[in-house]
C-alpha cells in the first residue's frame, strides 16, 4: 500500500511539473511573441525607417524632377488626419497617388512604384503641355496654365502657316492651333487664357487625332468660352464644347459622317453639342 501510495503520489508530481512547464512555455512564447510585435509596430509605425525620403521620376520631357517631386510630397501630405507619419511607405496607395498625380500635373500616364524602405519611383508620359495662338500677326506659344512664352520659331511658323491656310492637316507632333485675335500684342508673361481653357483644347485636339478625325486647327470665339470651332478637311466646322461630353460629342460626329447620306451638302457647319442631335447648316 505504502509502495503504491508512494506511485500515486509520484504520478501527482509528474502532471504538475508538465503542466508548470506547458504554463512556462506559453509564458515564454507570449513574451516572445509581445516582443516581436512591439518591434514590429515600433519599426513600421514610430522609427522613421519607412518614411518616404527620395523620389525618383522617370520619363520626363518638360516637366522638372524637382517639381514633380514637390507635388509629390505635397499631395501625400495632404487629406485627412492619420494616426502615422503620412509619408509612411507601407499605407502610401500607388493607385490613388498615380491618378491623382496625372490630373495634377496632366500627364498622359503615370505609374507609381514603392521600393522600400523610402523610396517611390515615377514612371510617367508627359501630354502635349503648349498650345500655338494665332493672333493676328503673331504666333504664339501659350503653355498649360495660359501664359504666353514666347513666338513660334521658323520651322514652327512655317507648318503653321501651311495649317492656316489650309495646305496641310494637323498631326501629332505639332502642337495644337488655337486662332483667336487678342486686343493687343502679347510678349512672354501675358495671362492669354485660363489653365483650364488650355487643357481643354489640348484635351480636345488629342481626341480628334485619336479618333482619326481629319482637322487643320480650332478656332474660339472667346479664349473663356467652351465652345470651338474644328476647321476640318472638308473646310467645314465641327461645332463642339470642351468638357465631360467631348468625347462622346467627337463619336456623334464620326458616326454621323459614316452614315450620311452621299448626296448631303455641308457648307458651313455641323454642330454636335446637343446629345442625340446633329445640327449642320
């Protein structure tokens, strides 16, 4: 019996020792675990080790590195409170940032890239960011935010000249002709028309030329207005209206022009800014 309580007794001891050695064990992995946590959240959120410090931009034209860097900077800066470092590589969306970029700095495209720990790389493709004004005597170069930078050179002049007097059609190396006559001479630094009049002719040239519509230049009655006046290469207008709906305005157009009748005179224009209407005269 003694021998036996003696076992007993022993068996006791043994599930004891297991089960302060499993507590141990846990105590040790929770330690452990709480630590490697900690670093963690130390590392990603309070060091400073993922905070973006360098900008690297790839396929510029006329844009400044410097420029394109500081916008950079300033748009994620920008937006709503966070409780980390908004400069914080893990939580910057590439996505986000890249639309955001494009529409800042009107780009074509733009492709956002993190290589960590703090860096972003910037692939973009620049839009045509000049327009040539056609005032009176004077060719003009406008750039995006509507001031004038100087006068066309010769080689510019002479394509434009051709543009003008309809001996030659618009392409996509040359820079988009607005014609407007200016009260008076301009030199470089004259504000000859909003940012956003800029990039909406440019905006509408480059959709022209997608759509492979045939055209010399644009010609506005009012450098403020929407409205233009596409000289096509059948010497008649396309009336349209810069904005959300010239796309679909240039696809009205296209699609009337496959369908209309053969024997239809055009003489002046054909105006499409009214959805699901065609006006010509």
């Amino acid at each position: 019996m003694l021998f036996g309580h003696r076992d007993g007794r022993k068996g006791i001891f043994q599930t004891e020792r297991k089960d302060l050695l499993r507590s141990t064990r846990m105590i040790v992995l929770s330690i452990c675990f709480t630590f490697i946590v900690t670093v963690g959240v130390w590392t990603i959120f309070i060091s400073g080790w993922f905070s973006l410090d360098r900008v690297e931009v790839e396929g510029l034209q006329g844009l400044q590195e410097g420029a394109v860097a500081s916008t950079t900077f300033a748009l994620i800066d920008s937006g709503h409170w966070k409780p980390w470092d908004r400069r914080n590589l893990f939580f910057i969306n590439p996505k986000i940032l890249a639309e955001e970029l494009k529409e800042q700095l009107f780009l074509e495209s733009a492709v956002v890239e993190k290589s960590y720990p703090n860096i972003l790389r910037l692939i973009l493709r620049e839009r045509q960011r000049s327009i040539v004004l056609s005032s009176k005597d004077q060719l003009l170069l406008v750039d995006v935010h509507g001031v004038v930078t100087g006068e066309a050179d010769s080689v510019q002049t002479e394509r434009i000249r051709r543009l003008l007097s309809k001996n030659e059609l618009m392409s996509v190396d040359q820079l988009p002709v607005i014609v407007f006559d200016l009260p008076e001479p301009a030199a470089p630094g004259y504000q000859a028309a909003s940012a956003q009049a800029i990039r909406g002719w440019l905006e509408a040239s480059k959709n022209l030329l997608e759509a492979r519509i045939r055209h010399r230049y644009i010609r506005v009655p009012n450098l403020e207005t929407s409205t233009m006046y596409v000289q096509t290469d059948g010497n008649i207008d396309i009336v349209l209206e810069r904005g959300s709906t010239l796309q679909t305005q240039i696809e009205v157009y296209r699609k009337f022009m496959e369908s209309k009748p053969k024997d239809l005179k055009i003489h002046e224009y054909i105006d499409v800014r009214v959805p699901g209407k065609v006006y010509i005269k």
